[in-house]
C-alpha cells in the first residue's frame, strides 16, 4: 500500500529463500497469494539494508518474536525514525504488551517514537483496496500524526487516538473472543448467544482496559469492537476456527497439530487471564475460556455457570 | 417463554380469524413456524379478557401502531399493572420513542411503570431455548427488578438497565446501521469495511443518545453494540437484505414491493436523522443512508463521500 503510495519501500524476510522466492515471484505466496509486490519494492533478507536510514520502521512479526528483531533492529534505528507495529497478542510468559517490550529492546531515545496500528484489516481486503478504517495510537500527537499523513488514503481512513495500551489490550483480547465464539458455534448456539457473547466479551475488557489506564472509547471503537466484529465473524478467522473444533469436543493438542497456522488466541488467553488476575479483574468469560483450553472443563458446564451468574444490571 | 415459566398467559391477535387460527394450530404459523404455543396459553381477539386484571402488560406491536393499541388498552390498566414493551422503531412522524407515547396515552399514573425489553433477541432462537441475553430499562429500580425475575430464566438472561432512552434510540437506530451494512454489502465491500461502519456508526449514535440524556454504556451493551451486530451479521435481517438490494442499484420502492414485510430501518432513517437535525447532533452514516433512501443520491458516490471525510481522532 505505501509503495503505491509512491514510498520507498523495504521488506525484510527472515529466511534468505523467502526474499529470493518474493523478490523473482513478486508475490508472497505463502501468506498473500493473488497479490503482486510493486516493482518498486526493494525485499531483502539483510536486517541492515532494509532497516539503515527508514524514516518509519514497520514491525509485524509474532508477538513471539518481537523481542529478538527489535534486539537486532535496536543498533540500526535512526535518530528521528519512527517505530511503527502491528502485532497483535502480548509478549508469551511476561505477557507484556509489544510497545513495552520494544521500549524495553529500543531504549529510551526511541520509546516516544513508538506507535501502534490496530483495527478491522484483513490483508486481503485492504490489498484490493477494499474500504478500511484503522487506529493508529501513539502517546504523541506529533507522531501519530506524520504516521495518518504517511499511512492514510482514499480507502484507507486512518483515525488516530492516544491509548497505546487500550488498543494493545484489544488487539490481544480479540482473540480470545473469536475463540469463545467458536467455541459457541461448535456448541450450536446461535446469532444470539454470539451477539451477547461479543457484548460482554467487550464490558469486561473494558474492566481490564480501564485498570490499565485506558480509555473505553478505545474499547467501542475500531481497535475493540471493529476487530472483534470482523474477527467474530469471519469464516477466515482460524482463532473461531479452533474454537468451533473444540466447541465439537476435539482435543485441544489436536486442534493446533492440524494445522500449520498460529492460534494466536491459546496464548492471548494465558495472557489476558493473567493480567487480569494480577489486576483483580473480573472476566469470566476469558476465565471461562482459560477453564476450556488448560483445565479439561467441558464447554456446556461453562457455559452453564456463565448463564447461572447472579443477576445485575448491564454496568 | 413465560407460559413455559408457569405463568398464566393471555395472547391477545387483533383479527379474530388469527386469534381462532392460532386456537386451533397452537402455532403462530405467519410469523413463528414451528413453535408450539403451550395449551396454557388462551389466545383471543378481546383485548378486555386479555389484558383485564393482568400484572404485566407486553406490547410489542409495530411502532405506527402502538398510539392507537395504547389508547384502547387504557382504560383496562390495573391500579399497579406493570408495562413492558418491546417495539423497536419510533412513531412515524412525530419521531418519539415508544415509552413516550405510551406515557402519553396510558397517563401519568401508569407511567412510571413502563419498561422496555430489547437486545439480540431473534424470536426463533429465544423459542428453541438457544442462549440469549436481554437488557430490561425502566426509570424505576424496583419495576425493573420485578420484571427481571419474571422474564430470566437459565437460557434468558436479563440485565437491568436504567437508560429508557438510550435503550430505545440504539433500538431503532440499529435497522438505520442494518441497511447501511446491507448497501456496502451491495456495493461488494468486504469484512473490513463492514466492521468499520458499524463501530463508526455506534460513535454517531452515542452522540445522539448522550445528547437525550442517555449513558454510553447502553450504547455498548446489549441494545446497542449487541442487536447491531446480530442484525448487521444475520443472514435473516430483512433491513439489511434491503440494503442488499438497494446497494446493488435496485429502486427503493422497488425493493419495498418485492416483500410484504415492514422494512423498519426505512421510517427509523428518516426518524433518527430527525432526531440528528434537531439535536444538531453529526451523523454521517445515518445522513448517508438518508440521502441514497429520499435524495436519489448513488451508493458508491455516499461512499466516497464518507471516506473523504477529515482525517480525525478516534474520540
């Protein structure tokens, strides 16, 4: 998209062999097939070629692997470079957010130029320039708004806001929300149990987001409910996916062997459920989720004791 | 539901060849196929031996209708008689919630008695037993706790809510955002951008209810984030097939012929950008609508419209 914006674009492959096999196909198969790499886009499997000199640096890896890259990135960052990600998950087993960790990895002089991007954006659909809505949060106006200026064009609105870790909380969350949907379609509930799921889903990260120091308009707007929305109910989402098998009783060891593909949402859970036992949060349906995947509970009786709460008022 | 709870139920059908059908059938088969209505139930066309001596009073008849149903109910109110409707929309013309107009024609002794239901509550799904969750508002805590424990059950979750207006705005703004998500469905937009409309949209319609008074977390709960995305997501949602239709340059009262359905996100457009102008409140997606529904405006050209809009702050 920035290529085509006229930008001089960089990409960098981890694997040798993948920058080979993209740079002579002009496309990356493996991930987004069908679309086709401008001419003008340099990619690379040299970390210091394709970071030496960037004005913005986008990083878009694994929350897994984040830290590693940015320790390699660290020395090349420019004095005025801008830091740009859009991983969506938390760091495993610190379950720090990814802009702590690349603050952590980059330093302070580069930490105030950190900004996440988050939001409804299937790569497919924003590649054939279907209209898409994105947020863009950095702590600095300045910043957030070169990065609107660079990223934003006639089917790409990109709305700015300064919660960081409200639309990172969301990004990783939203996961585990298309897991619990899944798992309600496997069970055969319907567009009710899945609209109410969503709802609450939402109130208690917004429990979550608040103790964080986040904000709720965060919460209802792209980076929360616009991805979950799109996540939720997406055939394509391979985190509902999961869910929906395992909703169906399969083994969770089984669900991940049969595919290739990362679920992001199996980590996201051990990670929101910590954060919001460190935090004294209550989320009972990401609790419930955790109770599913890492404690043998079968889905029926969680849903059962979701329906069995007490009842109260909607906040 | 209630009758299956043990209470003594009274169906009232304004034509008495519908109260004598659905006597003989047991099923109300127009408009809920399939489900039996239980043998305690007694179904009759005489509003006086339905709602005569009744604790609770449910209408649910269509918004243009429910001035003149008020009227004749009037006068068989009991002293304590608690009112719940579940009417989404507002009354044609005037553009007034329902609890208002029920107020208006019930009195000042019964008005603080009436309470509204609404949320993801698909008919067909809450009589399979399938899992829902509703939010219940009325001004008055001890009215809405009598009626939360009269509707909940194990598979019907009841959330209290004091927001009247809030509830009943979301209600009839969410067919409004039902046709819109339907024309970019028309249009051939994807995932990406029917999530961004419809977090877009619930930010205009919390501008709306925050100007009537009404709490931002009803916008976010079931009656707002939750029926738009059970009605914007649903295959049955006869709004956003209209939109469909119109999207793909059908002529409005074309699509209007085609159905002998009441398509309630039309009256609701002009009803909420009513409501918008007045309140000098900014609705771009509602207005949007409006103008591609009554001023003959292209979909594709709202589109660019929308799109080219200032870049802004998420909130």
């Amino acid at each position: 998209m920035l290529a085509r914006q006229g930008r001089d674009v960089r990409l960098w492959a981890r694997r040798p062999e993948a920058a080979a096999r993209m740079t002579a196909e002009r496309e990356n198969r493996d991930y987004l097939r069908g679309v086709s790499i401008p001419p003008t886009v340099q990619v690379t499997a040299d970390l210091y070629r394709a970071v030496e000199g960037a004005e913005t640096i986008v990083i878009a890896a694994i929350a897994s692997f984040v830290r590693e890259l940015a320790a390699d990135v660290a020395p090349l960052v420019a004095r005025d470079s801008l830091i740009l990600h859009g991983t969506k998950g938390l760091e495993p087993v610190t379950w720090r957010r990814i802009s702590v960790v690349l603050a952590d990895t980059l330093g302070p002089l580069v930490s105030g130029r950190i900004a996440v991007l988050s939001g409804p954006n299937h790569a497919e659909e924003v590649a054939r320039g279907l209209p898409t809505a994105s947020v863009l949060a950095c702590a600095d106006d300045g910043v957030a708004l070169r990065l609107q200026r660079l990223l934003g064009n006639p089917h790409f609105r990109v709305y700015t806001n300064r919660d960081v870790a409200g639309v990172e909380l969301c990004s990783a969350a939203k996961n585990v929300i298309a897991l619990a949907c899944g798992i309600g379609d496997g069970l055969g509930y319907g567009d009710n149990s899945k609209a109410a799921l969503i709802t609450r889903a939402l109130a208690e990260l917004w429990r979550l987001v608040e103790r964080h120091g986040g904000s709720f308009a965060t919460v209802a707007g792209l980076a929360g409910v616009g991805d979950v929305i799109a996540t939720c109910t997406s055939r394509h989402s391979r985190n509902r996916w999961a869910g929906e098998r395992i909703g169906r009783g399969n083994d969770l060891g089984a669900v991940v062997a049969s595919t290739p593909m990362v679920i992001e949402g199996i980590p996201a859970t051990r990670g929101i459920v910590s954060l919001a036992r460190e935090a004294g949060v209550d989320m009972p349906i990401c609790e419930g989720v955790h109770r599913i995947l890492f404690e043998g509970q079968r889905p029926e009786d969680t849903l059962r004791e979701l329906m069995g709460r007490e009842w109260t008022a909607e906040a």
